[in-house]
C-alpha cells in the first residue's frame, strides 16, 4: 500500500547547515494496517505526513502509494490522489465558521460528482460514530475544539480512502472521545483494509496500533514508550 524508500527532505537555513527534517527515512504500511509514530516537536512528522499527501516534494527518495510515485505527480493529478486516495486530518481546524457541523464533514465530497443530498447522507454515520449525532446543525463556532476536530476526521473519511493520515487527531480529546477516535480509526483500518498512519504523542495510541514508529531529528528510531506524552484534553 503505502511504502517509503530512502525520503530525504532539507530546508536550507542562511549559510549554516540545513534543517534535515527527514532525513533518509523508509518505512510501509499495509492495507488494514495501522502504525502509531511518535515523535517530539520538530522531529519531522508534520513534514513526513505532507510529503505522504503530495504537499512537498522530496529532494530524494521515493513515496509510493499502491506502486506509483506520488512525489512525481502532476498538481491534478496530486488533487485527485488527495481527494480520493488519501484521507488526512490535520491539526488545523479548518471548519466553515458560518456552516453546520454536517456541512463541514460533507465539505470534501463537494469537490465530487455527489449532490448535496448524498454527501450528507454520506457522512452522517460518520458523524454518528463520533458521538456528533446531536450536533450535526451546529455551526462551527458552537462545537467544542474536540467537536471540531471529530468533523474533521468525519471530512477526511468521508470518500472511503485507502491511506489516512492523522496528525493528531486525538489533541484536543478527553479520554471517552480519544478512545472513541481511536477506535474508529482502527475499525475503518480493518473494514474499508485501509491503511493508516498516526501521527501522535498520546500513549494510549499505541494500544490501537500494528505497529509503533518513532521519529526523532529526521530519522527513525527505536520507540520508547517514554517518548509519548498524554496531552491536556479539550473534550
């Protein structure tokens, strides 16, 4: 499914040495697959998951998806790859202030041949399964930050990806809905065979994953279960 050869990724920095955000790293995960990476801030997630959705190209290596190079994707070809392949949840929020919660998860499958009608459809189950049932005709600015970021995963699920990627999806979760999250997570893993790569500090994630990953300065590392921090939970 998804397998990583050798990626390299530098920012330059003036006249000094450059920042070797990811730094040579390889790895796969497989269909129905889950793996938890851990890593501190400025490790290079954050830059490895945007190289995984075609956002950055590598100064080497290859990301490949089902056998074919990402990297080497046209910008067309990079928005089809993300709007049917690749399903990511971010750290930004980025809800529709003014729109309900069921518009915002819908808001991906616009960009479809889908009618408005279908999408919400679509996406309500969803919405559901995160505990959002009763919240569906709230606008954004009336959903909690874990409301929010729960219509986000519901958005980045909601064309039935074979890759999800999620960057922290659990950050601003109390602990029934990080459970919840995770949960959902792994059971989209095993139902749809999709393969998922998280992105987390949280310990308990680990408890959901095939396998645990940790990046530290650009490179996999062996994990160490002190690497994770529990973070301070928003609901």
């Amino acid at each position: 499914m998804l397998t990583l050869r050798d990626v390299v990724k530098h920012y330059p920095l003036g006249d000094g040495e450059p920042v070797r955000a990811v730094d040579g790293v390889s790895l796969s995960v497989g269909a129905g697959e889950l793996v938890a990476l851990y890593g501190p801030s400025g490790s290079g997630k954050t830059t490895l998951l945007l190289l995984i959705a075609a956002l950055l190209r590598p100064d080497s290596g290859a990301v490949l998806m089902d056998g074919r190079d990402v990297s080497q994707l046209s910008e067309r070809d990079a928005a089809r790859y993300r709007l049917w392949e690749l399903g990511f949840v971010r750290q930004s929020l980025n809800l529709l202030p003014s729109a309900s919660a069921l518009d915002n998860a819908a808001l991906k499958l616009m960009g479809t041949d889908l009618g408005i009608g279908q999408a919400h459809r679509r996406v309500a189950p969803l919405l559901e399964r995160l505990g959002l049932a009763e919240r569906t005709e709230h606008r954004a600015e009336q959903l909690s930050m874990g409301e929010r970021q729960r219509v986000m995963i519901a958005r980045a699920l909601s064309t039935d990806p074979k890759l999800v990627l999620a960057d922290e999806p659990t950050g601003s979760l109390d602990s029934v809905r990080t459970h919840e999250v995770l949960a959902l997570l792994t059971e989209i893993c095993r139902e749809r065979h999709a393969a998922v790569l998280l992105v987390t500090h949280d310990p308990r994630a680990a408890a959901y994953a095939d396998r645990v990953l940790a990046l530290q300065d650009g490179r996999l590392v062996e994990y160490e279960p002190d690497q994770a921090v529990v973070p301070a939970s928003a609901g």
